[in-house]
C-alpha cells in the first residue's frame, strides 16, 4: 500500500472513529465500520453529488446555453439541440462519486475496488455519450454552413464514432480487468483480417468518401442518374457507407459508398449551375416532301417577319449567281431554294427569338443522316432555366409549333403506316 492510501485510509478511519464517538455519546452502540454508518455515508456522498449536478444543471448549464440561444449563432443552436453541455454536466457527479465511494468502502477491499470500476466504466460510457453529442453538433454546423454539400461530413464523423466506440470498449474492458489498455490494443493486431472482413463495407465506404470528396464528385442535394441501381433523384445523405438518394418518383435508394466510385454514374449538377438546360431533339421530315419552292411561294413567305432578311438577302445571292451563268437556265444548272432549307432557317430565326432560349449558349439546327423513318431535323438548344417543368414546356410549346407550321412549308412529317390511315384508302380525303 503507498503512502498516499495509507494517509487516505488513516484519514477516513479518524472521520468515522469521530462520527461514531459522537453517536455512541448520545446513547447508540456502533463501531467505525459498521453497515449502517457505511450506509449513511454513502447516501451522504450520493446526495452531495445530486446537489452539485443540480446547481451545475438547473444554474450553470441553463445560464449557458441561454446566452448560445441569445446569440443566435450556429454552434449555440447545435449545442443546444443536442444537450451536450447537460451530458458534460453529466459528468461531474460520477467524478464526485468515483472519489468518494471507494474512499468510503476502503476497509473492504473488493467492494471498493468494485465500485471503483463501474464508475470509472460509467464515466467512460457518459464521456462517450457527450462525444457522441458534440460529434452531431458539428456535422448539423457543417451541414447548415454547407460544408457538407462539398464533402461528406458525416462519413467522418461516423467513423470518429465508430473508432471512438471501438476504444471506449477497449479502455472499459481494461478498467475492468485491471489491465493496460496497450495489452488489448496490441491483441488487435492478431485480429486485423477479421476486422477488416467485418468492416469491410465501413472501410471501403470511408475510402470512397474520401475519394467522393477530394474530386467533389458528389455533393448533397445534387441530382445523379445511376442506371445500375435504379437511382434517379437527388442526394438527400451522404454517410460512412452508403449514399441516399430519393428518385423523382419519391421511392428511396440507397447506394453503397464505393459503388459511385467503382461505377459510372450521371451528376446532373453541372448542368443547374450552368443555368441552361439541353433540348436535343429531332422531328422526321418525310423526304417525298422535300422539293424547291416556286418564285410565288417565296414571295408569300416574305410576309414572314423573321424571314424576310434571310429571304431577301437569299434570293439576291441566288439571282445573282443565277444571271452569271452562260449555260441554258435549266434547273440543274441553277440555284434554288428549297423548302426544307428555307424552314431550317425559320427555325434558327425563330429560336434566336425566343425568350425562352439561352442566347449565349450553342444553339442550332442541324441535319442528321437520313434514316428509314425520314430525315431527322434536329433542334440543338438550351433553355434559359433549369427547372424540369419550365423545360419539359418549352420543349413542348417548340415542337408544338413546328408540327403545326410544317405544312406552312409544303412539308410533311414522317409517321408509320397505320390504321387510321389504311381507312382513308381509296378516299378523296386520303388523295
């Protein structure tokens, strides 16, 4: 026995030697240690500890966290959330009784030693408990700051949680057995390849995260498209070993970490923040309607606002390339406009018009290879918002007035035999 419990025990023995010539003076028969008097001391230590996590409670932590909830700041409201100043307050009595009770069951060794342990385990247990605590409050700061739609902070956290746990096990199971931790920390080593084969998912996941992060390929709240797992929505969480995305349908998938960096995926982000969204789509103009417009038809369409430039200075090149020849005027030997080319046109004209349509991005109409459906006449545009329903109507309104002024052009859009159509044969409305 060292010095200082020698001194320690002489020390509790002269308190309950003086309590119990106090009491036998007034008539009681005990002695020092008796179970009634250990009893009466451990109450007393009990309600001193009360009474101190009282004040420090219902005083100290209230008057704190009233000043973080006057300020109004971030950290106060996190901290007030998760109660981790009444958890620390937590602590104060466990100190109080792990001082006091083995003190007071020093003259039985196995009791005090018991006692010892549990509230040094209980301490550790209510330690981790409050570590927890400021660990959620500092991902619900970096989540309202918007660190998190750059990395993903609470994979972080879930693993300081996870390790912290993991040591927490290894330091109460240590206290315990009397043991140095270093013992049970070096045992670890025997049992790495269980452990990774355990948390194999946890350490491929916090990998990924960290991969996910430092390329800032995925944020929350961005939209991604993965085929592979049937996810298409948006990034509602980002943790240590799995991605939540809620698809446009409302269903949920959840995406293991790794997987978005083993295997492709979309992020549609790029395209919100440009602030234009993509139209690429092709109406199929059937080729038996494709001809050269006679001087009257161009004449007619002249009355057309967003064609009479083009026409005019259309018609003034053709005419004058036209009188330069010294050829017969056959029409194989001159130019002439046609009706597709002039719609194309009206198209470019009609796009670079629209209110609707990003002007400083690429915009054009172009032709594709003809295919057996007719000749595609793709629109090639972005819209100047990104919103889905803003751009799925103006998608629609656009091809809604090209199908509409083809005829207008004296063309005909392609669409396969069918039996409305079989009706008509034979009829003047089919002719």
């Amino acid at each position: 026995m060292t010095l200082k419990a020698k001194d320690e025990l002489l020390l509790n023995h002269s308190v309950r030697k003086y309590i119990t010539e106090k009491l036998n003076s007034t008539g009681a028969n005990h002695s020092p240690y008796d179970t009634e008097l250990t009893a009466v001391f451990i109450f007393a230590a009990i309600g001193f500890a009360v009474v101190v996590y009282l004040v420090v409670h219902r005083i100290l932590v209230r008057l704190i966290n009233s000043m973080l909830k006057r300020n109004k700041e971030t950290l106060g409201n996190s901290l007030t959330q998760f109660e981790v100043l009444e958890k620390l307050a937590l602590l104060i009595p466990v100190m109080i009784l792990d001082q006091l009770i083995p003190e007071i069951l020093s003259h039985d060794h196995l009791l005090s030693t018991i006692a010892d342990r549990v509230l040094s385990v209980t301490f550790v247990v209510i330690f981790l408990w409050m570590l927890f605590a400021l660990l959620d409050a500092l991902n619900d700061i970096a989540t309202v700051k918007g660190i998190t739609r750059r990395m993903p902070i609470k994979s972080f956290v879930q693993l300081i949680k996870l390790f912290t746990f993991l040591i927490s096990i290894i330091v109460g199971i240590s206290i315990l057995s009397n043991e140095s931790p270093v013992i049970f920390l070096s045992g670890l080593g025997v049992a790495t390849g269980f452990v990774m084969l355990i948390f194999k998912d946890t350490l491929l996941g916090f990998v990924a995260g960290i991969q996910l992060s430092a390329n800032r390929m995925i944020s929350l709240n961005d939209w991604i498209e993965m085929d592979g797992f049937s996810a298409n929505g948006t990034v509602e969480e980002i943790s240590l070993t799995t991605v939540k995305v809620r698809n446009f349908d409302n269903t949920i998938s959840m995406l293991p970490a790794y997987a978005l960096v083993q295997n492709p995926f979309i992020n549609w982000q790029g395209m919100s923040d440009s602030g234009g969204r993509r139209i690429m789509r092709s109406v199929y103009v059937d080729v038996t309607s494709i001809r050269f417009m006679t001087p009257d038809e161009i004449e007619a369409l002249k009355e057309v606002r967003i064609l009479r430039e083009f026409l005019f200075e259309k018609t003034k090149e053709i005419d004058a390339f036209n009188e330069a020849l010294d050829d017969i005027p056959h029409t194989l030997n001159t130019r002439q406009l046609t009706n597709i080319g002039i719609f194309r046109a009206y198209l470019s004209t009609y796009l670079r018009s629209h209110n609707d349509i990003h002007q400083y991005m690429l915009l054009m109409v172009r032709q594709l290879a003809p295919t057996q459906e007719g000749l595609p006449l793709q629109i090639y545009a972005f819209t100047n918002s990104t919103d889905w329903a803003y751009y799925e109507g103006v998608q629609a309104d656009i091809f809604d007035h090209i199908y509409s002024i083809m005829p207008l052009f004296g063309l005909r859009p392609y669409q396969a035999f069918g039996g409305y159509d079989a009706s008509l044969i034979g009829t003047k409305e089919r002719q």
